[in-house]
C-alpha cells in the first residue's frame, strides 16, 4: 500500500474518519529528518495499531533560538521514502501556517516536571512541545501516541499533560536507539563535524559509568555525577550542560538514590546540543 502524504487538517480528518472503523490509531509524532530511532516508534506502533500515523513538523515553537530551527535538517521526501517502506499509512506534514492560524494564542505549561534539567537551559522548550503534541493528539486522536526515551523529559511532561487535562491517549515510551559506539540516535548527529562525532559517545560513556556506580552502591547523587563530570571533563571537544540524578516520574533532582532513577546529561559538541540518559534502578544490584 502507498502511504498518503496530507498537509492539511481537514484531509487528515477526513482519511481518519473510515479508517477509525478499521481499529485503532498510532501516532509518532516527529519533526522529520527520520533516522533509526524514529523507525523503532514506526515499528513499534505498526506492531500494535491497525493505522500508523507519522507527523513531520518542525515546530517553530519548540526552538529557544532562531538559528537552531534555521539549522533544522528538513528532509521531507526522504521521509516519505522511510515510511513508505515502514508500512506507514498516512504522513501529516502541515506548513507552520497550517498549525499556527492567524491569531494563534494558546500555550500549553506544564509546571514541575517542564522545570529542571532541558528546561531550566531552553526556556519555553516544553511549552511549546507541550503545545504542538496537544494540537496533534486533538488532530489525530489517537488510541497511542509513540515517544523515544532519549527525550525523557519530553516523555514525562507528555505523559503529565495527557493525565492532567484527560486526553484518553496511551503515551508509549520507545527505548533509545544507538550507533554502536554507543551514540544515541539523533536528528542532530548529522551536524557533527568529523572529530566531535568522534567524540561524542564520551557522553554514554560517562551514563554508563554513572548507573555502573549506583549499582555498585552509590546512594550520594553528587559523588555519582562527579565521577561521570571526569570522564566527560577528559574530552576537550565537549561542553558539559548539565549531568543529573532524578526520579522518574517528575524528573525532580534526587537527594538520595534509593530506588529507579534516570541520570540525564545535555553536552554542546561545537553548536550541536545533545541530550541522552540512563535509566537504573538502585534496588536491582
Ligand atoms: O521529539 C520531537 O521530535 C518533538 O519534540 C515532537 C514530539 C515531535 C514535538 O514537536
């Protein structure tokens, strides 16, 4: 089957519209520019729904400076090329304009959970991705909407929006795709230059060694980070951003690790801002 590309709302609708009799609908949100990290969401939704959605949308709104949603890589027709192959049904690639109707004035903030980490960097980041994916949940209406969990802040302030304002979508979280050196997949990575891609899996690296010592123990969070700050601190081509103990659920900053944590990192590699993070539990050792 060919996968239908639509740029408006009201064609989306209309194709969903006998589709819903079919059974139920999966969502991938994305903003393009897809990679193998975007595949494992497509694979995963086309395992549990009868229609697969993939949105492709550079949202203006999430970006906190000009020149990075300039530098965006939009790669719209290989896009389709990717979903076609993955069994997707339809693409919904509206323009800005589409999404953002004149006299657009509603801003989804999440509080607490948006505040820390990315969000303390990225000022209005969360409420705009908070913004984008409530507009699309309401478009699509799906039964499932797919998240990566690289984005684990992304992820749990999507997961408190749906809760707190009711929306009857499952969020499901992907596990993180990588390169075998262990670099988390991502639309940025093809912005390295030569020797910061050579650099870059300093960053799980320095996760790794984080989780091995909180399984090995550690309950301080400060002596965990410490101890990941030098291994990252040996790379001169990385600018740490900030490296953090927290909990799941709220992301808030942990004081002791007693239970399932996530160390979560952003670095800068030249003008390319990553993020990545691990998931340990403290009472698994
Ligand atoms: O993770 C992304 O690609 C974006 O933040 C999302 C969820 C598609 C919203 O624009």
């Amino acid at each position: 089957m060919t996968v239908r590309v639509v740029e408006t709302i009201a064609e989306l609708r209309a194709i969903l519209r006998s589709r819903r009799a079919l059974g139920s609908i999966g969502l991938v949100p994305t903003m393009g520019a897809l990679h193998d990290g975007h595949g494992r969401l497509i694979e995963t939704a086309r395992r549990r729904d009868q229609t697969v959605v993939v949105s492709v949308f550079v949202n203006p709104t999430q970006f906190n400076q000009a020149q990075d949603y300039e530098h965006y890589p939009r790669t719209l027709d290989a896009d389709i090329v990717v979903c076609e192959a993955a069994g997707v049904d339809v693409v919904f690639a509206p323009s800005a304009q589409e999404m953002y109707r004149d006299g657009f004035s509603t801003t989804i903030a999440v509080a607490r959970v948006s505040e820390g980490l990315c969000g303390r960097f990225r000022p209005g980041h969360f409420a705009g991705v908070a913004t984008v994916v409530m507009k699309l949940l309401q478009i699509v209406q799906p039964d499932r909407a797919y998240f990566g969990e690289k984005d684990a802040q992304q992820l749990a302030v999507i997961d408190r929006l749906v809760r707190d304002l009711n929306v009857p979508t499952e969020i499901v979280g992907v596990s993180t795709v990588r390169e075998p050196d262990g670099l988390a997949l991502s639309s940025r990575n093809r912005r390295l230059k030569q020797d910061e891609r050579r650099a870059a899996p300093v960053l799980f690296e320095a996760l790794q060694a984080a989780a091995a010592a909180v399984r090995a123990g550690e309950t301080d969070p400060i002596a965990v980070t410490e101890s990941a700050e030098r291994l990252i601190a040996r790379e001169p081509l990385v600018r740490l951003e900030y490296l953090e103990v927290v909990s799941v659920a709220d992301m808030q900053p942990a004081d002791r690790i007693a239970g399932p944590v996530r160390i979560a990192l952003a670095a800068w590699l030249g003008d390319v801002r990553l993020i990545d993070n691990i998931f340990v539990d403290a009472t698994e050792t």
